[in-house]
C-alpha cells in the first residue's frame, strides 16, 4: 500500500469554539488582516488561535485583539509578538455599521468567528455577537440535542 498524502487543506482554517456557544450571532463580515511574513507562516502551519480575540473599534480603525499566533520556529531575531494587536482591514461602510452597532447596544461584541485562508491571503470572518446567559446556552443545548435526535430517527427510519 501506498503512503497516504498529506492533506494540504488541513491548517488552513482556524475556527473559534467558543463563539457560537457565547454569543447569538448577528451580521458577518469577511475581513482582510494586516500580518507579518513570520505570521502568515504560522498560520499556514496550524500555529493560530482565536478563542479569546475580539475586536475594537478605535479612531475609525478595527484592531483585532488577543488572537495568539506562535512565533514561526525557524524566525529569526525579526520575528512576531504572539500576542501583538492586529488591524483588521475592511471597507469604511462596514466600519461604520460595525461601529454603530457597538455603541447603540451594550453588550453586543465583535467577535471573530474564523481565521482562513482565501488564496494566499489571510481572511478573518467576525460577527457582531450578543453575549448570552447561561440559561440561554442551556436552551440552545436542548434545542440542538432534539434536533440531533429527530434528525437521527428520520435517518435510521430512510434505511
């Protein structure tokens, strides 16, 4: 047998675990990200993550905060802060929408939802989330466990 290859896809998305549980999601946005060569590298190899970034809104710029990427192994004395602050690029309308948005309602976050690859380019998709309670996250498990089931009966019922 022939060695299996390698998936070539398989670090090119860097998903947020933690958002869709967090927050009611509202209106996405795709986002372009400013990044460093070292960055870029490690993300290609799987070394990002954005559980606990958000963003903000500051001087008419989006800067995303806390998304951790690892320093590139073979850097050299150039390389990148993980833990560095990051501007998001996206067109002047959408800042202003996500803006507004941000200050009318309190509570409401604009949270990264997933870091891909779209080309050779970084995406970031974010969100403009609510923060849910935790008897909301309860409601949203039941909902999903009874969707789960029925969709279980109806596929053992097809066979």
């Amino acid at each position: 047998m022939s060695a299996q290859k390698k998936d070539a896809d398989r670090f090119t998305e860097t998903r947020n675990s933690k958002a869709l549980r967090d927050f009611s999601v509202g209106q996405r946005f795709e986002a372009g990200i400013q990044l460093r060569g070292t960055e870029v590298k490690s993300i290609r190899a799987g070394k990002a993550q954005i559980n606990d970034a958000f963003g903000r809104v500051e001087k008419g710029e989006v800067w995303l905060h806390n998304a951790h990427i690892e320093q590139y192994a073979f850097g050299n004395v150039h390389n990148h802060d993980a833990r560095r602050i990051r501007k998001l690029l996206l067109h002047r309308s959408d800042i202003r929408k996500i803006a507004q948005e941000l200050a009318t309602h309190a509570g409401m976050a604009l949270v990264p939802l997933r870091m891909y690859f779209k080309g050779a380019l970084v995406k970031v998709e974010v969100t403009l989330g609510m923060g849910r309670k935790v008897f909301d996250k309860r409601s949203e498990v039941r909902k999903q466990d009874a969707k789960r089931e029925v969709d279980q009966a109806l596929k053992s019922r097809r066979r």
